[in-house]
C-alpha cells in the first residue's frame, strides 16, 4: 500500500526510489512511496528450481549485447499494450500522465526499470544480467498484471473503475477518513489539518446557501467566522463561548487556521459533520445565537477537514493504481520482448512447440488405438481358428457316425434278406429266389443302375423305393432278372443257398471295404460249373451317396483309383444301350403279369382283406 512520507515543498526535492510527487491542491503537494517487493528478489518467495534452472539455460543462449537489446521496450509499444488491456479510459490517461511525468523527471519511481529521456523502458544494470532477478521480476511479481486488473472494479456501462467514476464522489461514509488518516506522515497529518481562511469561507457559504439560512441567522455565522479567523475580538462580543474553538488557533498573518493534529480531536470534528455528509435535508436551520452560529461554523470546518481527507485518499488510491498498472504492464511488455528473443534464437515458437506437443499426443493415442484394434484382430483369430477346428470334429464326428449308421443297417438288411429267402425256400425255390433278390436290391435303395436305368425290385415291389418283400407267388411268375440279367427259376433250394451266400460275400465287400472303393465299386459272383447262367450273377452297386456320405474336401484328399479296380467296360455300356428298349418292353411286361397275379391272388383270399398297402405290410411282417 502506498504511503505519503513528506511535504514536497520545493521543486528540486531529491526524490528516493519508488517516490513520485502528488499533488493534493495547489497550495499542496506530498510525496509518494510506493511499495517496493523487487528489492530482493534473489530471496523472493515462490521461485520452482526446474524453473528458474530452465530460464537460466535460455538466458545463457544470448550475448550481453543482446540482452541490452531486447531489454528495451518504446513508448509506442507500452501505449498499443495500455489500450488493449486496460478498459478504463480514466486509468489509460493517467498512465499516460505517469509516462510523461517520469520521462520528464526521470524519476526512479519505477525501480527496477527505468524510463530514458527518449522514452525507452528498459531495466537498470543491477538486475539487467543477473538472471536470477530477471525470472523474479518476470515470472512472480509480473505475473500479477492480470489479477491486479481483474481486482479492479469497473462499471458495467462505460468500464470505467470506481476511482474514475462519479459515483464515487457521491457515496461517501464518515469512517472512511481514518484509513487515510493512518497512512499519512505526521508531517503530512500537520499539513493537512493547516486549513486555509478562504478555503473554509467557501465551504461556510455554501453551507448557508443550502439550508437557506435568514439573514440575521446568516449574519450571525459569519460573525462567528470571522471571530475564527481573528478579524474581531472575541472579548467584546456578547454570547462567545471560548470553549468551543478549543484547539482552533489562527494565524491572521497568513489567513491560516491550525488545528489540534490530534486523531480524536479530528474526529470529534467530523462527527459533528456527520449528518450533514451523509446527506441531510435541505431544511432551514437558524442561528439565533453568537454560541450556536460557533458550532455551525465547526460543522463547516468538519465538512472541510473531511473533504480534505477524502480528496487525498482518492488521489493517493488512483495514483497507486496507476503506478500498478505502468509496472505491471512494463514488466510484461519486457517478458515477451526477452520470450520473442529467445524464441528468435531457438528458431521455432512456443505455438509450434504446443502443436508439436500436440501432435506428439495425438500420435501416441493412435498409437494405442492400433494395438488395441490388433488386439482385438488376434483374439477375433483365434476365436474363428476355435470354431473352425470345433466345426471340423463335428463334421468328422457325424460322418464317422453316419457312416457306421449306414453299414449297420446293411448289414442288418443283408442278414434279414439271408433269412427270408431260406424261410420262403422251402415252400418254392423260384419264389423265393425272386423274394431274396427283391428284398436285397430294395433293401439298398441308394444302389442305381447308370445311364437312368430303373431300381431293380425284380418285379415283386410295390414302391420304387420301398424294401418290402411280396408274398409267395407261383413258379411261372418267378422268371424274372435281376440287375438288369435274366435269372432262371430251376435249380431249387441250391440256387436260393448259393445266392445267399453270394450275396453275403457281397455286403460284406461293400461294407468292409475302403472308402475310397465304395464309389462305382461292383462284385460279380458267377458259379464256377455255369458260366451260362446270367440269373446266377449278382451285381452289388454301392455308389449311392446314402451309403457314406463323403464332403468335397475329403473327396479331393482321397487317393484315386488304380487301374487294376473293377470299372465298367465300353462294351458293356454299348450292350445295355442296345438293349435298353428289350429291357424296358420286358418290365412293362413283367409288371403287367404281376398286377394280374395280384388281382387274381386278392380274389382268392378272404373279403375282408384291405387294400393293397394292407396286404404289402402283411407281407413285410412275415
């Protein structure tokens, strides 16, 4: 907080540092001392290391040359800084004031800068090289500009502060006076209380005016003034009480009135003011009386004692704002003339430095954003290789499952084929050979002849896909082929054997053999004696995809076919061609002989017999 230490009283009064003069009227003016926190600032408070050590790194970077170069900040540049940063047209004028008043006094009321002739801010050579200071001065006591200026109140209207407001001149209150009361020197409280005779006859006619005194009333006070002042003699006038003017002495030489520098004293007087400074009523008020025309002429002497007071403290209070802002705002514009050197120097800004941090942040989140899109690309792989292996068991797992479902039930068709046809051999060998041979084809109906031919149910199935075994028929419907071949009804219970055993041999190679062989595989059992006898060869095709279901994959992993396997010749194919429409003409035949036995056979059961799908389930019962 600023203080007024002296009584300028002469023009060339040696000022000390951080001293300006302030004028308080024209017959007054005291001296000014600012606060100095910058007188040590190697043991300031608040210094970081890291900081400081970083700083003096950069400052190590410059030549003295240019240090005293960039330490150096014009006029120009303060003025553009003031109207940018301070609001208050007020505060901005008395800056400007402050300049001009330094640069024409030269006074070091700025310490540690200073202020040349030409008008160059700049900082004296104590604190110019030592780094240290300079990190004190820039970065601890300049960092206070824009708080102090933020601290600051300002009207919302015209962003003027209170100090240059009128609104400040209108709100006063009586207990603000001791505040500048004790910030003055007792030198300066001695010239305070030094009222000037025609500076209170002022402030007494302006009193009168505003309550609206009589004249006689009028008359009175200035009687009482005059007493006061020592223009008459208290003795010979009527009605003086001396008691009143106690510690008021006058100085008729000089036209001076002194008063007690007593704080009680002076507030004895203010006191009596005090209604009248906290706006009273225009209302007329009288002085009948020499003793009560005393007392309002120290009402009047309050009221200037106060004014006085109050005047002085706005000034000291604008004066140390301003100050405030001239350092503050000086130091700055110093801090990044130094920063614009040093960037200058490095050969690349603080922006570029913060958008490389930048950058630098925005790399390394990326950067964690790919190893977790990685991350999750592996564990998605492994997953999908799981699934996959997990699929191919199953797969390998039903067909290994289907297959030995397909093999058990033919063999289980084979071994039931093998004990009808011996239960039927004995009632008639040919029936029975065409039952066995009906029985074992439609018991596989995946096994197909090439070239479209039909499912050799040898004449005695009801349905092309069925394995359903027809009853005993008579020895004339027993001529019939099987596979595609004509079979002979002689030979009796000897054929039936041999064709069981035939066709056992013949499911067991189908079933038991490899994999790879079941495709397109056939085996053909002919009787070693009669090689004549086409009823007695038996063809076995097991290339049906029932049989064992096969993927591509395992297809194309199979090993292929030797030449030495059983394939069908051309010359067959060409035979089966040729006689292809014999064969068909033949089992239309067939057919029709076997709808007319049926026909006759149902009329020679019983009435009650059911329908022909009936009659087929009885038949596969037996």
């Amino acid at each position: 907080m600023a203080r007024l230490v002296a009584v300028c009283r002469a023009d060339d009064y040696q000022f000390d540092r951080r001293q300006l003069p302030l004028v308080v009227d024209d017959n007054l003016k005291m001296v000014v001392q600012f606060s100095d926190n910058c007188v040590d600032c190697e043991n300031v408070r608040g210094i970081k290391r890291k900081e400081l050590e970083h700083f003096v790194q950069r400052f190590s970077m410059l030549s003295k040359d240019e240090i005293a170069v960039e330490m150096m900040v014009t006029s120009q540049d303060i003025l553009n800084m003031l109207a940018h940063m301070v609001p208050c047209v007020g505060c901005r004028r008395s800056v400007e004031r402050l300049f001009t008043q330094l640069v024409e006094g030269q006074h070091s009321a700025l310490e540690p800068l200073i202020i040349t002739r030409k008008g160059v801010l700049s900082v004296n050579r104590e604190f110019l090289f030592d780094p240290k200071a300079l990190y004190a001065l820039f970065y601890i006591h300049g960092a206070k500009f824009n708080s102090m200026m933020d601290s600051i109140p300002k009207s919302k209207k015209n962003k003027r502060c209170n100090l240059h407001s009128l609104e400040t001149h209108k709100n006063r209150t009586t207990g603000s006076w001791i505040d500048i009361w004790d910030l003055l020197a007792q030198e300066c409280r001695e010239e305070v209380v030094l009222v000037d005779a025609d500076s209170l006859l002022e402030t007494l006619e302006n009193y009168l005016r505003k309550h609206r005194f009589c004249s006689e009333c009028k008359a009175k006070v200035l009687r009482a003034y005059s007493i006061l002042v020592g223009d008459l003699d208290c003795n010979t006038e009527k009605g003086y009480c001396a008691v009143l003017y106690e510690g008021l002495r006058c100085c008729p030489q000089e036209r001076h009135i002194h008063m007690q520098c007593d704080t009680d004293f002076i507030a004895h007087l203010i006191g009596r003011a005090e209604p009248e400074l906290a706006g009273g009523s225009r209302r007329d008020r009288h002085a009948k009386t020499l003793d009560i025309a005393q007392e309002e002429v120290l009402t009047c002497l309050g009221i200037h004692i106060y004014e006085r007071l109050h005047r002085i403290w706005q000034k000291l209070k604008a004066e140390e704002q301003t100050w405030q802002i001239l350092f503050y705002l000086g130091v700055d514009a110093l801090k990044k003339s130094f920063e614009m050197a040093m960037e200058r120097k490095q050969g690349i800004s603080n922006l570029e430095l913060i958008c490389e941090e930048l950058l630098e942040e925005e790399r390394a989140k990326e950067q964690k954003r790919e190893q977790k899109r990685q991350k999750r690309k592996k564990k998605k792989a492994k997953s999908a290789q799981i699934v996959d292996s997990v699929e191919r068991q199953c797969e390998e797992t039903s067909v290994q499952c289907q297959c030995d479902k397909t093999l058990s039930n033919d063999k289980t068709t084979h071994k039931s084929c093998s004990e009808k046809c011996q239960m039927f051999g004995d009632q008639n060998s040919n029936t029975t050979l065409a039952s066995m041979e009906s029985c074992r084809i439609s018991g596989t109906p995946d096994r197909q002849m090439k070239n479209g031919s039909m499912n050799s149910d040898c004449g005695y199935s009801s349905d092309v896909e069925g394995c359903e075994c027809s009853m005993p028929s008579s020895n004339e419907g027993s001529d019939i082929l099987c596979d595609g071949r004509c079979s002979s009804h002689d030979g009796g219970d000897s054929v039936c054997e041999s064709l069981i055993d035939r066709c056992n041999s013949c499911s067991n190679s189908v079933c038991h053999g490899p994999p790879s062989k079941h495709d397109h595989s056939h085996c053909t059992h002919k009787p070693k004696n009669d090689s004549s006898a086409p009823s007695e060869n038996c063809k076995c095709a097991s290339g049906s995809p029932s049989l064992i279901k096969m993927s591509l994959q395992d297809m194309l992993e199979a090993p292929g076919t030797s030449d030495d396997e059983d394939f069908i010749s051309e010359e067959e194919i060409q035979m089966f061609k040729a006689n292809q429409s014999n064969l068909l003409l033949k089992r239309q035949e067939l057919r029709e002989t076997l709808r007319k036995r049926f026909d006759t056979l149902q009329q020679q059961r019983s009435p009650d017999t059911g329908s022909l799908d009936h009659a087929v389930q009885k038949m596969c019962n037996l």
